[in-house]
C-alpha cells in the first residue's frame, strides 16, 4: 500500500512537470487555484502527522523515562535481594553453629549423667556400708580412740572433712546438672529465634522476588509499547516524505506557472516601455490610470505604498507571543475596509484564502527585466484574480482580519525573485519603497 502511494505521488509530480513542459499555457486560474487547494490540503495532512509523530517521540521519551526509572528499581531490589541472600546465608551459619552447640551440650549433658548416675551409686553404697557397718559407730569409735586432746580434734577434722566432701560432691552435681539444663534451654531458645528470623527473610526475599517479576513484566509491556509506537513512527515518517514529495511537485507546478507569468510580465513590461517611447515622441500621450477604486496615493517610479497607516512591525526580528521570531515583511494597521493597492505593475499569481494568511494575493513583477514578488494578507475582501495582469495603485481589497491575524492590517512582503515557503528571498520593502 506504501509502494502504491509513493507511486501514485511521483505519477503526479511527473504529470503536472509534464503538462508545464509541452502545454506551458493551458494551466488555467481555476486549475492553479486547485493546485493550491490541494498543496494546501497536502500541507495540512502533513502537519497533522508531524504532529502525531512529534507526539509518538514524547510517548516514547515517556515510556524510556518509566524504564530507567524501572531498571533502577530493579537495580536496587537486586542489591536487597544479594544483601537479604548474605543475611540469610549468616543466619545459617549461625543455625548451624547452634544446632552443632545444641549437640554438643546433649553430649555434655549424656557424660554428666553418666558421671552424676556414677557419684549417685558411690554415695548410695557409702550410704548402704555405713547404714550397715554402723557407720556412726565407727565415726564415734575413731572419735573415742583418740589418744589425746589433740589427736581428738583430727579425728574430728577429718571426720567433719569427710561428711562435707559428700555433701559437696552432691551440692556440685546438682549445680551442673542445673546448670546445663539452663544453658540446653537458653540455646534452644536462640536456635528457636533464628529459625524465625530466616524464615522472616525468606518471606521478605520471596516479595522481593515478586517485586522484581513483576517490574520485569511491566518493562516488558513498555518495551513491547515502545516498539509498536516506533513502528508507527516509521509509517508515519514514510507518509509523510510521501507528501512532501507530492507538495513538491504541486509547487514546482505552481512555481513554473510563476515563471510562465514572469516572462508574462516582462513582455508587458517591454510593451510598456516601447508605448512610453511611443508617446514621448508623440508629446500627446497621456499617462494611464489605474483600474478601479483607490484611495491611497500613487507615488512616481516603478513602486508605490500598498497601503498607508500606523506600522505595527518592522521587517526582521522581533516577538511575537511572548517567542522571538523573525518577521519577513511589513504590518501596516488600519481600519477594517482600508484600501490596498497593487505596489506595481504585474500579473496575479495567487489570489485565494489560506488558514494562515487568511484572504491573500500573489503578484509578479518584472521590473527593468528582474523579477520580484509580493505578497498581500489577511485582507477583508479580494477585488482580483487569479492570472490577472494588474497595474500600480489599481485596488486589490479592503483591509482585514483574515486568517492568523490579532486586528486588522496588512502584511506586505517583497521578494527579490520568486516567492517560496522559505521565504529565502524577502527583503525589507523599504529598499524599493518609500512609505
């Protein structure tokens, strides 16, 4: 479908070059007219889609903006995640360390009781032996056979040393033993609070693990977004050289119908001249007058004041809302219906509305055999047409609000040369005219 429009635009580029070559003369005001509806058209067509790509490329300003910001997330939910791996992989380590202390003190524990069950069977058989032997009176008979006072008081030490290491002996037993159960319960405690731990860092890398996925996805439907819009875009960007390429042609034609005027105008032009001569020699002639109504004065020479008024903006730069632009002709203001005449003799090339210059004229001029143009907007009213020849000071219009337009002037522009969009051969109109 492409191929089909790129085709039908250079098929008509070539027509209309074909039509201005062998039939330079049959291109009627009406058809020029309609070529300029349709570049008009064209153009109009063109913005639309420059603007929906100058759209397209915020779009996807936006969606590479919301992926960085994405990337960056991810970026960091991956520095959590290694950070949360590290913590858990120290967890157990530390489970570890525990459960291998748990074990331990088990053993420990095992050994005591070994050791506990062992002193336990000591003292129970000493128990038994001086339950049976009369323990008592063997303590009472060491103590009777003392051979003096001082012999008395060891016996008594010892006996005393005796009775006290027992009561150690079990006192130290049940401390260890206590003491054990309290260390078994304090570590199982801690291995109890490591387990929750990990399993808290575990839920907590699990959702950030699901946070990631999920940005993925999200990174994914953008980039999946961002491809279509690009795909758009070249559409868009291939139909809209297709236009241009048409514009392009539309205007050669028009500009080689200018031409055709030109050399229109030179031939007047020469005519004129030789008429001029004619009536010098004749000493009887008198000089033309414009055709129609006009109340601005028509000055000597070659050019005349299109209009008189208060001059709102120069030529050249200066702002406009605010934004600094750069002005390629003249405002002239006035009150609505105020006349506008024809800066020179020449033939009208445009004479139509546009959505920008609101009710505007083109003329050609040929004056001592070079060509210049000038340009009339945002008129109330239009008095000629297309493919006319007029005259210096015959009325174009009344003065208006046309088109982009803020109050009612003209904006007059000369170009040394043919008119085009560039607009690359204006000049500031007070070189040739004296306002």
């Amino acid at each position: 479908m492409n191929k089909n429009k790129r085709f039908l635009g250079y098929f008509v580029v070539a027509f209309l070059s074909v039509i201005n070559v062998f039939f330079p003369h049959s291109t009627s005001a009406e058809e020029i007219d309609s070529l300029k509806e349709k570049k008009q058209d064209v153009q109009q067509e063109r913005q639309s889609i420059d603007r929906s790509i100058e759209n397209n490329k915020k779009k996807i300003d936006s969606i590479i903006a919301q992926q960085n910001d994405l990337t960056a997330q991810i970026k960091k939910l991956d520095k959590d995640i290694s950070n949360t791996n590290k913590e858990i992989k120290s967890v157990n380590g530390n489970i570890k360390k525990t459960n291998e202390n748990i074990s331990k003190l088990t053993k420990d524990i095992e050994v005591l009781k070994e050791k506990l069950e062992k002193r336990a069977a000591l003292l129970e058989n000493r128990a038994r032996a001086f339950q049976t032997n009369g323990g008592f009176n063997n303590y009472l008979e060491v103590i009777l056979n003392a051979e003096n006072f001082a012999d008395l008081i060891n016996r008594l030490t010892a006996v005393s040393t005796l009775v006290q290491a027992d009561r150690d002996k079990i006192d130290e037993q049940n401390k260890e033993q206590e003491t054990l159960k309290q260390k078994e319960q304090e570590v199982r405690e801690e291995l109890l609070n490591l387990e929750t731990q990990k399993k808290e860092l575990d839920q907590f890398i699990a959702s950030l693990g699901l946070q990631k996925e999920q940005q993925n996805e999200l990174i994914n439907s953008l980039t999946a977004q961002q491809k279509e819009i690009e795909q758009m875009q070249v559409e868009l960007e291939e139909k809209s050289s297709e236009l241009y390429e048409l514009e392009r042609g539309i205007e050669e034609s028009i500009i080689a119908e200018q031409a055709r005027l030109v050399e229109l105008a030179k031939q007047k032009e020469r005519e004129r001249k030789a008429a001029e001569e004619q009536r010098k020699k004749e000493a009887s002639a008198k000089p033309q007058h414009a055709s129609g109504s006009a109340s601005t004065p028509v000055a000597e020479g070659s050019w005349s004041a299109p209009a008189y008024g208060v001059f709102t903006t120069e030529f050249g730069y200066d702002v406009l809302n605010g934004k600094s632009r750069y002005h390629y002709g003249m405002d002239i203001a006035a009150a609505r219906g105020t006349s506008i005449v024809v800066a020179a003799d020449g033939y009208i090339t445009n004479a139509s509305y546009s959505s920008s210059y609101g009710n505007w004229v083109i003329i050609t001029h040929s004056i001592n055999g070079q060509t210049f143009t000038t340009v009339y907007s945002h008129m109330d009213s239009l008095s000629v047409s297309q493919g006319q020849y007029v005259e210096k000071g015959q009325y174009l219009g009344g003065m208006g609000n046309t088109g982009y337009s803020f109050g009612n002037h003209l904006h007059f522009e000369l170009h040394e040369g043919d008119w085009n969009n560039a607009k690359s051969n204006a000049v500031n109109p007070r070189k040739y005219i004296s306002f």
